[in-house]
C-alpha cells in the first residue's frame, strides 16, 4: 500500500485483479509465459506495472492498495519480485499490511487448501506435516522479513487474524488500520473461500491418489455443494495435526517471539481463544464416510465414485503416510 505524500484527495478505483498481477509474476521468475492458474491467459507484469504507472501518472491518487495473498511467496522466492514493486511505487510513502493467522489454525486450513486443489499428500497428522517445515507457511518471519529488508523505510501494520475477526472481517480491518472511511467502499464483498469441510479432508486426501483426476475433482466439488448447502454437517470436526500439533508448537515459538518484537511485545499472537472441539481422525472418519456416501446420490458423481466412497474404511486411513 502506497500514500502519495502531497495530494491529499482521496480516490478510490474499481477493484482490479492483483492476485493476477503476482501470481504472473511468479510465473515468469519461474520462466512460465503461458497461462496462469484461474486467470488463463494474462498480459505480461511488465505490461500490468505500466498499466498501473499509467493510471498513478493520470489520476494521481493520495492512496494505492494492492492485495494479493501471492504476494507472500515474494521474500521466499527472489528480492527482485519485491524490488519491482517497491521502485513502481518509488515516489510514495509505503505502508506494508499484513494479517497473520495463528499456525495451529492456519496450517490444517492451508492443508485442506492443497486438497481441495487435488494434490497428493501424505496426511497432515503423519508424513504430510513435513512437506511444510522450513517453509514460509510456518516460519512467517521468512515471509516478513525480506520485505523489511527491502523497504526498511515502510509503515508496518501487522495483525493477528483472530483479532481482525473480532473487528468485523478484512475489510472493515483494513480500512480503520490505514484510516479510510468505509463508504468510500462502494461494495464489499461476501465471504468468498468456499472449501471442504475439514471432516471430509481425509476421504478426498485419499480420492486424489486412488481416482481419475476427473472423478476426484467432481468429489470434491460435490462435498463443497453439500456442505454448502447443509445436506451434509461439517461437525464433529477432526484434529488433521494428530500428533504433530506439539512438534509445530515447538517450531513456532521461536517466530511467534520475533514476531511480537516487532511489535514491542513478547509474542505476537494472543493466547488461543476457546475453540470448538476437536476430535481424533479415526473417530470422524467412518461417520463421514457413511454420510456421504448417502449423500452423494443427489450430486454429479459417476456411479464408480459412490461405491468408492462406500468401501472405504479405517485402513484406507493408512495409505500414502
């Protein structure tokens, strides 16, 4: 987020795609010039930035917001992926915001994310858990800091997910962090991260290894249509961590600290608030393969999926750790 220093009208402009703007921008660091992923074909970043250079050089707005959560993979990847951006917006005072999420939370929910894309993966609870260690989706400081590093002039606004909850979502956060007034928002949009429901993580996990793309990828959209539409219940909901929810608590202390010392605290995260139960994955698994399968009949499936998911049991459980 940039502030043009001498112009102090504000304007606001038609949200634009800037998760588009990153995710090209990967992508091209990474020599892919072909589509990108839910965007298909886009035109170049460097095409984008000067679309974006064209527009501050016109309407010369007091405020710039880009938000992307692609953004976050910038530090890990190259210095030049945020170098590009800073030197777009050279002659602003720039303000870095960012939200962070408690791990414990975060992890099982990004896990389900990678699921519900079709990955393979080993389960959370068992070999799955170490696909993600040393990388930014524990250590949120190696997210962070190249950015500090990078701009060190920047504002750095830093809040914790729960606490933005709290003050009435994302939006309504952000606005009173950067201190626009919300009706200067013309519209604000509804939740939008549809996703399976944590307690059919593990049939879908092992869907993805075991059926065809096609028919893994209409599973998985058939489960979010139920839950959508409460045909199935997303309750009880199972512990995807198992035993290495106290292996991740260890990992994380030590960002937790830096974290809170960069805003003058000992931690940065809050102590857990009360949260609703969760329960061993064996004990959720059977009864949510039962409910689905009973379910299934009054979605787009082929007939070959519901009996898979009818002869599922415990041992499917153990396959691909």
């Amino acid at each position: 987020m940039a502030h043009e220093p001498e112009y102090r009208q504000l304007q606001l402009f038609d949200r634009e795609p800037h998760n588009a703007l990153a995710l090209k921008m990967l992508a091209e660091f990474k020599g892919n010039s072909g589509p990108v992923s839910y965007y298909g074909e886009l035109p170049s970043s460097e095409e984008m930035l000067e679309n974006i250079g064209h527009q501050l050089h016109s309407h010369r707005p007091h405020t710039v917001v880009l938000c992307a959560e692609a953004f976050a993979n910038f530090g890990d990847i190259s210095d030049t992926l945020i170098e590009r951006l800073r030197d777009t917006f050279s002659d602003f005072d720039i303000t870095l915001y960012c939200t962070l999420r408690r791990v414990d939370h975060y992890l099982p929910s990004w896990y389900a994310q990678c699921i519900n894309f079709g990955r393979r993966l080993a389960p959370l609870r068992g070999g799955g858990f170490d696909s993600f260690v040393d990388t930014i989706h524990i250590d949120y400081c190696r997210l962070l800091n190249p950015w500090l590093r990078l701009i060190p002039d920047a504002n750095l606004i830093l809040r914790d997910y729960d606490e933005v909850l709290e003050a009435g979502g994302s939006i309504p956060d952000f606005l009173a962090s950067i201190q626009l007034e919300s009706h200067s928002m013309v519209v604000v949009p509804c939740m939008l991260n549809s996703g399976i429901p944590h307690r059919f993580i593990e049939i879908c996990r092992v869907a993805n290894w075991e059926l065809d793309a096609k028919d893994s990828a209409r599973l998985r959209q058939g489960i979010v249509s139920l839950a959508n539409e409460a045909v199935v219940d997303a309750k009880p909901r199972p512990d995807l961590l198992g035993k290495n929810r106290d292996k991740l608590a260890v990992l994380f202390d030590p960002v937790d600290r830096s974290l809170g010392q960069l805003i003058g605290r000992e931690r940065f995260f809050s102590p857990a608030t009360a949260q609703p139960p969760l329960y061993e994955e064996g004990k959720v698994f059977t009864s949510a393969v039962e409910e689905l399968a009973e379910a299934l009949v009054s979605v787009r499936v082929t007939d070959r999926t519901r009996r898979y998911v009818s002869s599922l049991d415990l041992a499917s459980m153990g396959r691909y750790n």
